[in-house]
C-alpha cells in the first residue's frame, strides 16, 4: 500500500511541476450467500456489521468472490471467478499460480485499491461489498501493507530515513514517532540504523529490496501482503529475506502472504498454500495436501519443486515413508530416507541372521545326541 501512496505522490509532484513550467482445492465453499450491498461507507448502513473477529477466526474471509475490469464494459475482462477463501491470523500463506492466474488482483482485492465485482470480502473488521463508493480506507490501509513487484522501484526521496518516514507520516504520526516507527522497520529487516542516512539508489540489490519492504512494515501492518519479493534475487539473498519474513510471522504474530513463483523457496515456512489458476483458487491446503496434487500442479501453471518429485520417488520404493509427512527441508528427508534405508536393511537381515543361529544350533543338536 504504501508503495501505491508514493506512485500517486509522484504522479501528483509531476501534475504540480508541469502546472508550474518548472517539470482447491479443498477449499470449503463459504456458508451463507452474500447480500446486495447499499452503496455507502464501509459497511452498508442498515445491515448488520460483521462480528469481530477473536484468535480462531479467520482475518481474511472472501465469499464467492468476482472480479472484472471494465465491468460493464466492451473491454470488461474477467479476473477472479467464484473465489472462497479463508485466512488464519499469524500464519504465512504462499500464493503460486501461473501468469494471468489473479494473484495480483486478489492481493489488491484485499486492501482496498479494488472492490469485488461480486461477493464479498472481509480483511479484520472492514468489509468490502460491490458497488460500493469507494470508501475511506486509510484505517484498513494501515493495517494492511502491500509491497508490489520490484518495490524497491518506488523508493524516490533523497534519504531511506525519508522514504520510511513516508507512510506514518502520511497516516497522521507525529515526526519523531514516524522516525522510531522507521527505526522500528529496518531492524525488523535486518538492517543497520546507519543505512537511515544513506540515499536508496546507494544501496545493493538486496538492501534496497529490505528497505522497500521495511517501507511498508514502518506503518506497523497486521497483515503483510508481498508480490514476489523475491524475484531477481540471488539465492542467498532469497532464503535471507523469506526467513526475515518467517520471523515477522513467528515472533511478532502478523500474517504474512506471499506469491512466489518458487513453491520449494517457500516450503520450509508457509503455514499454507493457496494455487490460483484461471481467475479461481483451485487449492487450499498445507504442503502435505499439495504433494498430494503434484500432479495437478503442472496443468495449473506451477512447476513441481524437485523436493516433491524426489518424495514420490522415494515413497514409491519404500512404502513406509508414506505415512510421515512430508518433510519441508532436503536435510530432513536425507535422514528420513537414510533411516528408512536403516530400517529396511535391518529387517532385511534378520531372517539371515534367524538362519545363522539356527545352524550353529545343528551341531550341537548333533554332539547332544551322539553323547546321550
């Protein structure tokens, strides 16, 4: 979200200078149908506001969920199609699917910058119905950040203290309380407090996508919503950034959702998958259920990580690794394979070592009756 508020700050800091002349799934269908919202505020007025929502809620909720740009339209094109989905507090959910599949638009469904076509969505205690006027959403906004592709495209002030100042202070904190709120972000993101000072365009790759990302973290989202963060990355870079955000999850409780084109980057944290493909999310699940559907996985536009093709080769030969689950890391399924080996071989060697003992037993047998 916040990488949206500077696209329109410049958008507006252009206008002004030019006026100037200076220049699946299993996913359990939603219960209840939704209602035709009365187009005002937030939540439609007359109706009954939605319950808060306590621990075992969920803090996404989307209903039968439609999408079309241009609706109405000669150039309407559908994106999202009867989409359910729920969403647990504190956890952190992968979103992979092909181009064209809708991750981008559900991801933007979710804080507002588009309204459902159809159905409805739900994100903490704010509801989002069609045909609504486009309502106020700074408190949502807030509470939920949105870092696009590429975010570090939309770092433009001279100073990365200034470009993390930029959300708090937009949504109404005092200065200094923005600059701890910054302060806050870049250790959150594993970087030095020095760098503050610095200009973005001075930074590596890989600190400039930290400060981007620290950008939105500074206004102190509940939920974090990212766009493959981790696309041009080097591999090093990539696990340090997805176990940055592995601990915003674990340690300080907020939900984070990624889309990643890398299933098997993500495999060692995600709580939960979600697949879109064709506009609808064919698969809900954790990592064990989406190894169940590897097969599937081509046909929905999402290569199959190797970790899964080398489980089913695996469970194929010894049918006792079946029963365990998954394992999320190639260290864990080296030592499960290793000891199942272990197993197999022992069990393997008994009846031999059975046979040993029994002919050593012979001649004594033997001795026993020659001396009776």
């Amino acid at each position: 979200m916040i990488g949206w508020m500077k696209v329109n700050a410049r958008k507006k800091s252009n206008s002004e200078a030019d006026e100037s002349g200076r220049k699946s799934t299993r996913i359990d269908p939603a219960t209840g149908g939704s209602e035709a919202a009365a187009p005002i505020g937030i939540i439609p007025a007359g109706n009954p506001q939605p319950t808060s929502m306590s621990e075992g809620d969920p803090a996404i909720r989307l209903t039968d969920v439609d999408y079309t740009y241009q609706a109405g339209s000669p150039f309407a094109a559908a994106a999202l199609h009867d989409v359910n989905i729920r969403i647990r507090k504190g956890t952190l959910v992968g979103i992979a699917g092909g181009t064209g599949s809708g991750k981008s638009t559900l991801l933007q469904l979710l804080n507002g910058l588009l309204l459902p076509t159809g159905g409805s969505v739900e994100v903490l205690d704010h509801a989002l119905l069609p045909n609504m006027q486009k309502p106020k959403l700074n408190t949502l906004r807030r509470r939920i950040g949105l870092s696009f592709q590429f975010p570090e495209q939309h770092l433009f002030e001279d100073t990365v203290e200034k470009d993390l100042m930029f959300g708090p202070l937009n949504f109404g904190l005092a200065r200094e309380e923005a600059r701890l709120k910054a302060v806050g972000a870049m250790k959150s993101m594993g970087l030095d407090e020095a760098l503050l000072k610095r200009h973005p365009l001075t930074l590596s790759g890989g600190q400039m996508r930290k400060v981007a990302i620290a950008s939105v973290l500074a206004a102190g989202p509940e939920i974090v919503m990212l766009d493959e963060p981790t696309a041009t990355l080097d591999s090093a870079a990539r696990r340090e950034l997805i176990a940055l955000l592995a601990r915003l999850c674990r340690e300080e409780g907020r939900t984070i959702l990624m889309v990643t084109h890398r299933i098997e980057e993500l495999m060692e944290v995600a709580d939960e998958w979600i697949v879109m493909h064709e506009g609808r999310a064919v698969f809900q699940g954790d990592a064990d259920e989406l190894a169940d559907r590897a097969e599937e996985l081509e046909h929905w536009g999402v290569a199959v990580p190797e970790q899964f093709r080398c489980w089913a080769e695996w469970t194929a030969r010894l049918p006792q690794l079946a029963a365990l689950p998954l394992p999320r890391t190639a260290e864990e399924m080296a030592k499960r394979i290793e000891e199942a080996v272990r197993g197999f071989a022992e069990r393997e060697s008994e009846p031999e070592d059975e046979q040993q003992k029994e002919s050593e037993k012979q001649p004594n047998r033997e001795r026993s009756k020659a001396h009776a």
